[in-house]
C-alpha cells in the first residue's frame, strides 16, 4: 500500500525534490509523531486502535498522512529560495537583527585578512628562500676569495654551520646561510683536490657534508613554502570572495560568493547574467552533475534546518513532559549522547567561539543529571525533578543546536564542491553561450573580456554595444535551405499535391 502511495508521489516530485524535500519532511514529521506518543504513552493504544480499523480506513489514514507531507513539502519547496538566502547570510541590513550582519561579515573579514597577511608572510619567507638558494655556491662559478681568513676562522664557521644545521628543527630557510657557504666554499676551493694536509682534508670534508645538508635544506624549505601557499591560496579561493568585496556573514554565503565572483574577475562576465543562458546549452553528463551537487547541497541545508525547527521544540516539551525524568537508562541516554556530540564537535569543529560554547553547555547541562546519578536523593533548588527538568532540557536543546551546526558544516562542503562545479562550467563551456548567439569567439582573453562585458551590458540593461565588440559569425551559405525530411516508403507512391 505505503510503496503504491509511495510511487505516485515520486511521479509527483522531480528525484531531485522528492530527495531533498519530501523524504526528509516525511522522516521528522513521523519522528516528530512517534516522539509524541512515546512521551504521552500513546504509542500502544494507537497501535492496537490501528490493528482494528478496517483496510478502507487505514488506507484513509495514511494517504490523508501522505498528503499532510506533500503540502508541507510543497510548501518548503517554494522557501527554498528564502532557505539558500538565509544559509548564505542574505540577513537584514536594517533593524535589531542587522547587528548580526554586521558583526558575522566583520568576522569574516579579520579571517580573510589574516589569510592575505599571512600570505604575505609566506611570500616574503619564500624569496628570502630563493635568495638563499641562488647565493648557494656553484662549483664552476667560485673565484677567489678576497680576504684570505685565517683556518680559526673557518673552522669556526663551521662548527657555526654543523651546530646551525643539527638544531635545525623545521623547514624553514635558514636566513644568511646561502652566502655564507659561499664564502666557505671560497675560502676552501685553493685547498680543493690539490693539498696533503690533514687538517685542510677534514675541513674539505666536513664542508662537502655541510654544504651537501644545507642545500637539500633549502629544497626542503622552498618545497614546505609553496605547499603552505598553495594550500592557502587554495582557502581563499574557495572560501572567500577577493577584497573589495565584503564577506557574507556566513562561511556558506561567501563560498558561494566566490563562486560567483570567479569569471566576473577572470573573463569579465556577470554569471548572473549568464548562467541562465548558460544552464541550456552544457552537456547532459555535466548538467547532471550539476544537479547531484546542489542536490547534496539542499539536502544538508534542509537537515539543518529541520533538526533545529523539530529537535529543539520536542527536546523542551519532551524534558518538561517526560514522567519520572530521575531514570537512570533515561540519564544514561541523555549522557552518553551528549559524549557523542561532545566528541564531533571536537573532531569536526574549528576552534571558535561558537563551537568553544557549545562544549561548555554540554559540559554545564550535564551537572544535574551527574548529580542525580550520583545522589539519586538529591534534589538541586530544593524543588523536586525541577533542576534535573531544566538540566534534560538544555542539554538535549544543546545536543540539537550541536547537531544542527555539523550539519551546515556538511553544507558548506557540499558548497564548495557546488561551487567547483559553477567554475568549471564557466571555464570550460562559456564559448557555447556565443555559439548559440551566432557572435565570433574571440581570439584571446584581452578581447573576450570586452566581449563579454559589452554582451553582459547589452543583455542585462539594454546598452548598445561598441562598434566591433559583438561580431557575429560567419553566416550560412546563401544556397542552404531548410526542408522537411519526409521519407515516403517506395512502394507507396506520395499523396502530396
């Protein structure tokens, strides 16, 4: 019965609605139902009132059921715009709220600057690198040195250079130490293959494992630079729009925000404007990929969404309503709960404020229920099950706030693979916007980024374009006409005419 129903409202719902709107709808609404009943302890007497009621009558039931989650899905459905908007930090500019506006794109902004400055750093640190390696002795470049130093000297330098290199503890360059290996390697060169002197062969020695350490050193701390830059120019390019453009005040917004910020900078086009012109003409496969991204996208953000607007409401109600709230097997299970939620924020969270707070009410909200379990005779304000009520009810409202926010966080990594997904169409199949509007594609990036900026202006408000700006391509043949292919079998003579 359930699976007939079931079909019916699949060829009602697109696969992409029916995943990411009715089934979750479906799931907390009879999770919300069931959670009812267990509390209130209505669960047996509607099953056995269930067992007796004619066929035509639960039928009844579960289509009236069904159809309750359809009109809610709908009804979700034609949010969904309202739900991208709220994700991604579209919040009032105005009013008492805007101050969260303000304060999470002010956020956003000291992390994206410290990400520049700390770039910065890199950069600086990976020429003083390079430096050091072009002032790294060459063997066929050496010339004589020009104040000859006494041997005390050298072999201080080095000691300097074995104890420098034997202290050395990270990949960083070691500053100075390129041009002093070179002065070394001056001051050893008239000793090189031609002395019989055993003190000068051990200096020889001990420089050629020197200076053999300090330059696979210097690879190593040009390598470990590059790496850390390109893992974070990796970050603010997926995760941040590029100054001047202000942060949205939430990781998911400016992901997105980038996003679309990426050909308008590289190409000079509004994807606005053109993703909808866009959108037609890309490759089945690629479109389709497109769609289970954004898919997985809106499936996170409604989790998200749900778990906050189902779990918190029934997490109150269900710690003010539940009888005997002093069970041990019910704290057992708020406890060990809480432990688990207390571990994945650890492992998925960084360390913000925001994720530091929710450990803490974690922490706070399970002290009444370790003191019933300890002293089960104890009653906290001196009012009966009171404390432990307010106890139960904070920490299952912070386990669901808690679970609620892991869940965005797997929102924003389905953004950026979305995200990956909008960028690579745009470099890979723009041209086809062009083929499709019969204009000449251009022959380099110069001219492809007048090209596109006269086309965004010309469709979006109208503005003529330069002379020359928008060509269109080489016409077809005067002599091509269109005609109906119309195959008439052989043995059957045609009826036209």
């Amino acid at each position: 019965m359930f699976t007939t129903i079931l079909k019916e409202v699949g060829g009602f719902f697109d696969r992409r609605a029916l995943t990411t709107v009715f089934f979750p709808s479906l799931v907390f609404w009879t999770g919300a139902a069931l959670t009812v009943g267990l509390v209130e302890h209505k669960v047996d007497r509607a099953v056995r009132s269930w067992s007796h009621q004619p066929g035509l009558v639960q039928v009844g039931i579960v289509v009236g059921w069904t159809a309750f989650v359809v009109f809610w899905s709908l009804l979700w459905q034609a949010a969904g715009d309202a739900q991208d908007r709220f994700f991604q930090g579209y919040w009032p500019q105005d009013g008492p709220l805007s101050f969260l506006t303000r304060r999470g794109s002010r956020r956003h902004s000291r992390v994206r600057q410290r990400l520049i400055e700390r770039d910065r750093e890199l950069e600086r640190k990976e020429i003083a690198a390079a430096a050091e390696r072009a002032a790294f002795p060459d063997p066929q470049a050496l010339s004589a040195p020009t104040v000859v130093r006494p041997p005390e000297d050298i072999d201080n330098e080095l000691d300097a250079l074995e104890a420098c290199l034997g202290s050395r503890t990270s990949p960083d360059p070691l500053p100075g130490w390129g041009t002093r290996c070179r002065d070394l390697a001056e001051q050893l060169a008239p000793y090189s293959g031609s002395t019989q002197d055993p003190s000068w062969k051990s200096r020889l020695s001990r420089f050629a494992a020197a200076a053999d350490q300090l330059g696979h050193a210097l690879d190593e701390a040009e390598l470990a630079l590059r790496e850390k830059r390109s893992t974070l120019h990796q970050q603010l390019f997926l995760s941040y729009p590029q100054p001047p453009v202000q942060p949205l005040p939430t990781r998911l917004g400016n992901v997105i925000r980038a996003a679309e910020q990426h050909p308008r900078i590289r190409y000079g086009l509004d994807p606005v404007v053109i993703w909808s012109r866009l959108q037609p003409v890309l490759p089945a496969d690629y479109t389709d990929g497109v769609r289970r991204a954004k898919a997985g996208l809106d499936l996170l953000c409604t989790l998200a969404a749900y778990i906050t607007l189902f779990g918190v409401p029934l997490a109150a109600w269900a710690a003010v309503r539940v009888d005997d709230p002093d069970r041990p097997a019910l704290l057992w299970v708020a406890l060990v709960s809480a432990s688990l939620c207390a571990v994945g924020v650890s492992v998925t969270a960084h360390r913000t404020k925001l994720w530091l707070l929710a450990l803490a009410l974690l922490g706070v909200s399970s002290v009444p229920l370790v003191v019933t379990l300890v002293n089960p005779s104890t009653h906290l304000l001196d009012i009966p099950t009171v404390g432990l009520r307010l106890g139960l009810a904070a920490l299952f409202c912070t386990e669901i706030l808690t679970l609620s926010l892991i869940a965005y966080r797997g929102a924003v990594q389905a953004g950026i693979a979305f995200a990956e997904k909008v960028r690579t169409a745009f470099d890979l199949h723009r041209s086809r916007v062009l083929d499709q509007m019969r204009l000449r594609i251009p022959d380099d990036l110069a001219q492809e980024r007048r090209t596109w900026t006269a086309l965004c202006a010309f469709l979006y408000r109208g503005a003529p374009p330069d002379a020359g700006t928008l060509t269109y391509a080489d016409p077809l043949p005067a002599t091509a006409t269109f005609t109906a292919n119309i195959q008439v079998p052989a043995d059957q003579p045609s009826q036209a005419g």
